[in-house]
C-alpha cells in the first residue's frame, strides 16, 4: 500500500514518511521499475483507447488523399486528451464474443461502414459507444451519423455538367464502394440528379486503376462527361486518359469527390466536389468522446444525432463543353 501510494499516488488514507517515500523511489529507480499503465486502465475501467474500423483500408499515398485528411481530423481530436487511435479491420471480430466492443476499446468510429447482418446485430448489442462516417442518417437505429450532403453533391455535378452541355454523363464507382452505404447513397443520388434533368443515368463500376477504359475509349464512346465516386478514382482515371490518348477535357471531362490539395496536382486540374472530411472526421471523433464521458459519468445518452455537411463544387480544368454531342 506504502508503494502503491508513493508511486502511483493512490491510497489517500495511507500515510508514508518522507524517508519512507524517498527509500521507495530509490529502490524504483534501482529495480528500474515502470508502471503497468494497461493495468491501471482496466482498474479504471478505461483503456483510453479508440478504435477506428476501416473495413476497406487501401494504403496511405499521394494519389489517395481521403485518408491523411480523415486521420488528421481523428489525431487532432485525440491526441488533444491523451488518447490513443487504434485502426481495425473490422466491426465484428472472429472471437467467442464476437464484437469489437469487448473492452479494448473506449469508443468506435466506424468510417465507410458496409452494414452486414453481424455488424447490425453487433450495433444493436455494443456496450461501446459508436459513432459512424459517411453513412447516411438513420443507416442503424441508435447510433450517430456524421456524412456529407451526398445528394445535394451530385446534384451541383449534374447540374454543372448540363449547363456545360452534356447530356451522356455516367457516375463511375469502384466494386469495393457497391457495398458501403455512402457508395449506393452517391449511385441513388446521381440517378436522382439525371432523372430531375430529364436524362438517362448510367452508373459504370470500374476498378481503381479504370483498366476497363481501353475498351471504352473508341470513337462511339457512350459518355461525354464521368462523374466519380472519390478523387483517387478520378485520379485514376486522368492517368489512364493520358495514356490512352484521351484529351480530358475536350474529349471527356471527368468530376472526383473530396476536392483535397491532390486536384492541384493532377493533370489536368480536377474539377471536385469538396467537402470537408478534416472537419468531420474531427467533429464526429469529439462527440464520441462526449458520449464516452457522459456514460463514464452516468447521465443518459444524448438524444441520437445525425450531422449533414453541405458540400460545394470547386471548378478547376478537367470539366468543359463536349466537343460533340448527340
């Protein structure tokens, strides 16, 4: 009890001398003695630690900027109360129990979330809080949702493509973004765009490196205008054009999503919507650790939240008028 108090400063009851005291931090210091941190954790019934779920983590680069600025906005949020960011593959884990929330973790953010039947009922059973990103309001009962304005976005696209003069737009997506709730919310909001302009909507699923652009490309091809799911996509796609010969804007112009410092990097320019995944990604991460402190406290959870982020289109050079249409 002596050390413990002398050390670790617990035992307000226990009274210990000076020379007592210094002998204890003396034989510390000898036995190079460090504290069980994890071990004062579970006492406290803390771990301090957040776990971020990316089911569908690419890698850290240049040409995919969407994580560095969602990273950024978690750390400044963490890092501010000591706490520490854990990223996990998955929401349910292969374990006896089962879930993520088996106390490893004080609070979830679940970012992109495709919802399984296991990952539902694991929402509905968590103990942990959870906040998810980019999932639409409403997607599981219970649980904050922090997304852009996925359907005024593409709707400023279409509407910015039109006035251009194109009428053969398609919305390209990636096969792994089919299953995330944000992928079909941007499809369904692109089809409700054309449909409102009075035009046909094709949605095109392509991987990220848009090989199957080289058998799109010939003279008859059916677009004038693509609109992406991400800038990386986007990305991808200008290189691909490059090197196929395809002149963008003139032949094609091409639209991204997240509108980061790497649109000034492509050539050309790309045109994308911008909306603000620093901001979110910092907002969301604080009111998880609102509700953290609220249930450590014991006062009732706040009513469920569901923040939208207006977005807005940042024209740069990678949008014009067809050179033919019809």
């Amino acid at each position: 009890m002596a050390v413990s108090a002398v050390l670790h400063g617990t035992g307000r009851n226990v009274k210990v001398s000076a020379d007592t005291s210094a002998n204890i931090r003396r034989v510390a210091r000898e036995l190079r003695y460090q504290p069980n941190h994890l071990a004062r954790f579970l006492r406290n019934n803390r771990t301090n630690t957040i776990g971020v779920v990316f089911q569908h983590f690419e890698r850290l680069s240049d040409d995919n900027p969407y994580y560095p600025q969602l990273l950024n906005g978690i750390m400044a949020a963490l890092f501010a109360v000591d706490y520490t960011l854990a990223l996990c593959p998955k929401l349910v884990q292969h374990s006896q129990d089962g879930l993520i929330s088996d106390g490893r973790f004080d609070g979830v953010l679940w970012c992109r979330p495709d919802f399984t039947e296991a990952s539902l009922d694991g929402l509905r059973h968590s103990s942990t809080p959870v906040v998810m990103m980019h999932a639409p309001p409403g997607s599981a009962p219970g649980v904050p949702t922090f997304c852009a304005d996925n359907d005024g976005a593409l709707a400023l696209v279409v509407r910015h493509l039109v006035e251009r003069g194109h009428t053969r737009i398609a919305f390209v997506i990636d096969p792994i973004n089919t299953h995330t709730a944000e992928g079909r919310v941007r499809t369904a909001a692109f089809e409700a765009a054309m449909t409102a302009a009075g035009l046909p909507a094709d949605v095109v699923v392509w991987d990220y490196e848009a090989g199957e652009l080289e058998g799109y490309c010939g003279r008859d091809r059916p677009h004038t205008a693509l609109a992406t799911f991400s800038d990386t996509l986007a990305g991808h796609l200008l290189a691909r054009c490059a090197r196929l010969g395809i002149l963008v804007p003139h032949d094609l112009s091409i639209v991204g999503f997240d509108s980061s410092t790497f649109c000034d990097r492509t050539s050309p320019r790309l045109t994308s919507i911008n909306q603000p995944v620093e901001l979110m990604a910092r907002e969301a991460t604080n009111y998880l650790l609102r509700l953290i402190e609220g249930r450590r406290e014991g006062m009732p959870d706040e009513e469920v939240a569901a923040f939208v982020y207006p977005c807005r289109l940042d024209l740069r050079d990678s949008t014009a008028p067809p050179l033919r249409e019809g």
